[in-house]
C-alpha cells in the first residue's frame, strides 16, 4: 500500500468513526483527534515528497477536474457565451452567466479538454486572440450588470499564432488585465491546473487569487526557461525548481491569497471532492468580498497589484 | 546589437561585441563599414541601407527631448533578486553586468523633460538591459513615473523596447503586467494622456499590458510588434511567417498603431501628437 492508499484507509475510518458517534451519541473525539493527527502527518509527508517538477506533471494531466465538466459541476446552471462580436470565437477560452448556489454570477474558465480529439479543438486550452477579446466581451456584459466575475485558469499560455498575432492578441490580454481592475464587483481567480504565462494573467487580476494545491502559476513553462537561460530544455527540473511556481511558494511570494487542498494523490482522484474544495472556497471568498462597499474593494483591489513585489509592499 | 531583415524580410539579431567601443562599426544589414561618430549623427540609422540599429535609452532620451531638459527621476529602491534565481550564472551577477555595460539601474530610464517645449513625464526602455525586460524594479519605475505625471498634470509617453518579462523574477514579474496597468488605470481616470512608442523590440508581457493600452501608439519604423517571438511561433505551431509579418507597417494594417514613422522624424511626431493632446498654454 502507497501512501496515498494508506491515506485514503485512514481517512475513511476517521469518517466511519464520526460516523458512529453521531448515530449512537458516543464521545470518540479522543480516537478522531488521533486519527486526524495522522492524516495531517501523512498527508504533509506526500505532498512534501512532491518535487516542484513533480506538481507541474501533475498541474498538466489530461483528467485534472477542469474545463466544462469542471464548470457544470461547480455550478447550478450555466449558460455560455460565444464569440467576441468582431470576428469569433474560441474553444480554448469559455465563459457565460451561471448560477451558484442560488447567486448569479458570471465565469471565465480555459477549456483543455480530456480526450485527445478534445485536446486538440481546443489547442491544448491554448486561447487565441478571440478567445481574449471575448472574455473581455464577458468581462463588459458583467460589469454592466453588476455580476461577480469568477474565473478558473487551466492553461499553458496563450496562443503563439500567426492569426493570433494579426487579430492583435497583445491588446487582447492588456485589455483583460484592464477591463478585470475596473469591474465593479468582486472579481475572483481560482488557479486549477497549470497558469501559463500572459494567457493566465488576463484572467487573474482578481481581488483574491485562490490555487489549488497542486496547481502551478509562472511566468514562463519550466521547459522555456530552461531552453533560453540554459540553453537546453533539460534543465526544466531545475527551471522549475528557480521559478518558484509552486502553490506554497506562490502563497509565500503573495502572488496567491490561499491554497485549496487536494486530495493526496491529486485533484484527479477524487473530482467531486475538488469541486466541493473550490465551490467551498469560492463561495467564502465572494461572500467576504461582497460584503465590502464598491469603492473599498476597488481600493483593495488597487492596492493588492500596485505593490506586488515592490519594497514596502507588505503594507 | 545591429538588427536586419533576411531575405523573408525577418528580423534577425546579430550579436556584435561592443565594448570598448570601436571607431568603425560595420552595419550586418548592408556591410557598410560605417564611423562611429557618423552612425550617432544619424541616430543609429545605417546611413547606406536605412538598417535600424538599437537605441540605448540615454540615446533615445536625447534624440526625443529638447536639450538639457530631461531630468532623471530618483530611482525606486526595490526588492533584488526576489527569489534567488540562478541559472548558468545568477541573476544578481546578470544585473550586475547588465548595470555596467549600460550605465543604468535597471531595463528603463524615467523622467521629466520638455518635448519641443511641451512638458511631459517620459519613459524609455533599453534592450541591452536583460532585453528590455520588466522585472519588479522595472515596473515600479514605470508606476512611478506614472504616478509623477499625474501628480504634475503632464502626459505620460513611454518609448518600448522590451522582449517580455524578467523570466528570473518568476510570477512576480509576470504581475507586473498587473500592476502597470493599475497604475495605468489611475492616469486614465485623472484623464492624463499617455502616448506608447513601440520600437525594435515590443514584445511579450510588455506590449500584453502597458504597451498595448496607450491613448494613441506610435510604432518606429523598423519595429518588431508582437505578443509572441517569431521563432516562437514557428516552432510552437510550424506556420509560415507572412512577408512583413510583426513589422510597424503589419501593426499598422491591423490596427494596432496610429503611425508609422521614421527614427529621424520621431521627435517632431511626438510633438505633434502632443500638442493635441495638450491645451495652449
Ligand atoms: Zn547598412
């Protein structure tokens, strides 16, 4: 038995005796808290046998809890949006209104896809320019009508094109960042599997930026780093290692404001546990945020990115 | 570092070792053996082929501003090295050299200074500087100068020459992006002007924010304007690059710039610009 196994075994009888106390009224909090102990231990030793090379493999899968299926089950209703009213649409970048939990709100997600057929319609969830000009469409649509802005980054970056290029995917993202400081109501980021580059942070100048555990946030793939400061993209382990692009480091540097958990062996075990993480999750942070007139979140908001990484920042 | 086009009319990079600065320069475009003191009078334009060398910022600065006028702003104390990167050689070592072979503290140059006799707050990236890159230091010095031309009521003009973001400071520099557009957006709401120049290179996480969300955008003949590098593109998706592609004028035709203008007539367009952006005063 792995770890992760040992884990599971351990977490389903600390449930079984839960269980027990509730039904027949026995006091077992003295058995629980050591069996909660455990967990905490074993869980801290796997997640730190993880090498930052290791997560970015993980951040990657294919069956990471992402995308629509992700999205549907978050949420009560969805219904998307398509196309950025110039000249299309786009698979790899979706979004539309939804509710959740009974609230409105309007949400932004990267589509990789699971199956291969999948993973190449919607490149890899690599976005092109319409994908960028439309979520700034949703972003302006919401904004009109005042409904908090979720979005959930799955991405290695955006589309290096030539259709991109010429549909001017630069201004695109520059409009995302631009269009997301400005929305006058809570805007909120959750980092889900891999947050490639400028593809990602069009979509993360958010007053909150949550990650899972597991999940990766850079400014550049450990491979690019690698290829141009090494010269050779075998060094990706080290690349990865110097970027600091782990959820904890992320947390540290206060490029994030909180880690969801994974289940131990990675998100793509337990799928409906992810989606209760980040529903959880998200639903405190909108609740917090929403509670906050509209021009302090807007100071929050200003402040958070105006001294990110600056001297005197920590303010 | 001369720049050329090939025969695909590409952009190549041609690395030539400058320092100590030779009396003769040889222009890679056209062969041209040219005099030092020559290529400066023409602002680095190869007087044979037109080929466009680059600019360091203190060139660029005198070659915009009216003589005497600029005025550097005292630079930010930031954070160095924020995670202790090092590669081949360390970051701390890389910034190190990179001080002393441009004479600057970091990828941009900021300050005040006069536009034939307009005021304004100007900043100007140099490619020799870690490519132009906009790490924290670099985008704390474009906030700042922001910052100054709001407080002083002056337009805000930044001259581009950037490959992207400072891979050794990681996510933070990737939100940098953020971060100038916040300050962006404080300049847009007290309703000051800011004018982009976008010149050889405007690329990545640079031209994905601030140089992409000027109120008006003049790209310097001989730009290379894009979100991702030539090379990049062709590698990542094995396309074709069109004849021009990335090139001021493509910028142009696709709407991305409001004009195209020679290096030698820079000056006198940024002026123009300005004086109607400016009331009379
Ligand atoms: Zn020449």
């Amino acid at each position: 038995m792995n770890e992760a196994e040992r884990l599971k075994v351990l977490e389903e009888k600390a449930a079984e005796l839960r269980r027990l106390a509730e039904e027949n009224g026995l006091d077992l909090s003295a058995e629980i808290a050591v069996l909660e102990q455990k967990i905490a231990e074993l869980r801290r030793a796997i997640q730190e046998g993880l090498s930052p090379w290791g997560r970015v493999q993980l951040a990657r899968r294919p069956d990471r809890p992402s995308g629509l299926p992700f999205v549907q089950a978050l949420c009560d209703s969805f219904y998307e949006l398509r196309g950025d009213r110039i000249v299309g649409d786009d698979p790899a970048l979706r979004g539309g209104f939804a509710k959740l939990k009974g609230k409105r709100i309007a949400i932004l997600f990267h589509q990789r896809g699971a199956t291969p057929e999948e993973q190449r319609q919607a490149r890899f969830g690599m976005a092109s320019a319409q994908g960028y000009w439309k979520a700034r469409r949703i972003m302006k649509v919401a904004a009109r009508l005042r409904l908090p802005l979720l979005t959930l980054i799955n991405t290695p970056g955006a589309y290096p094109g030539v259709q991109a290029e010429a549909h001017n995917i630069a201004g695109a993202i520059a409009a995302c960042i631009w269009q997301m400081l400005q929305h006058p109501a809570p805007t909120l980021a959750v980092i889900l599997g891999e947050g490639g580059s400028g593809g990602a942070v069009a979509l993360a100048a958010a007053d909150r930026v949550l990650i899972l555990e597991n999940a990766t946030y850079s400014v550049i793939s450990p491979e690019g780093a690698a290829s141009i400061l090494w010269k050779d993209a075998k060094f990706a382990e080290k690349a990865a290692e110097n970027l600091k692009l782990t959820a904890q480091e992320l947390l540290a540097l206060g490029a994030v404001d909180e880690v969801i958990p994974e289940a131990p062996g990675g998100a793509h075990t337990d799928f409906q546990g992810t989606v209760e993480a980040v529903r959880g999750a998200v639903l405190r942070h909108l609740s917090e945020l929403s509670a906050l007139p509209l021009d302090e979140l807007l100071r929050l908001r200003y402040k958070r990115y105006r001294h990110v990484g600056s001297a005197g920042g920590a303010d | 570092m001369p720049i050329r086009r090939d025969k695909r009319d590409r952009y190549v990079e041609i690395e030539v070792s400058t320092p100590p600065e030779p009396l003769w320069v040889r222009c890679e475009s056209c062969g041209e053996l040219i005099f030092r003191q020559k290529l400066q009078e023409n602002q680095y334009v190869c007087p044979r082929c037109g080929a466009y060398f680059f600019l360091s910022a203190q060139d660029r600065v005198a070659s915009l501003v009216d003589g005497g006028s600029f005025v550097e702003l005292p630079p930010p104390q930031v954070v160095e090295d924020p995670l202790g990167f090092s590669d081949q050689v360390s970051y701390k070592e890389r910034l190190g050299r990179a001080r002393a072979e441009t004479g600057l503290s970091e990828a941009v140059l900021a300050g005040t200074a006069n536009v034939q006799g307009i005021p304004v707050v100007l900043a100007v990236m140099d490619f020799r500087f870690i490519g132009g890159s906009m790490g924290v230091g670099v985008g704390e010095i474009l906030c700042q100068a922001m910052e100054h031309a709001l407080q002083e009521g002056k337009p805000f003009v930044l001259v581009v020459s950037s490959g992207g973001a400072r891979v050794q400071e990681g996510v933070l520099s990737l939100l940098q992006m953020v971060k100038v557009v916040a300050a962006r957006e404080a300049l847009a709401r007290a309703g000051i002007p800011y004018i982009a120049i976008l010149t050889y290179p405007s690329t990545g996480g640079v031209l994905a924010s601030i140089g992409s969300i000027a109120d008006l955008t003049i790209a310097e003949e001989g730009a290379l304007i894009g979100f991702a590098g030539p090379r990049v593109i062709e590698q990542t998706t094995g396309e074709r690059l069109p004849p021009g592609f990335q090139t001021a004028k493509f910028a142009l035709e696709h709407g991305m710039v409001d004009a195209v203008v020679p290096r030698a007539k820079l000056r006198e367009e940024l002026a123009r610009a300005l004086s109607v952006l400016v009331d009379e005063r």
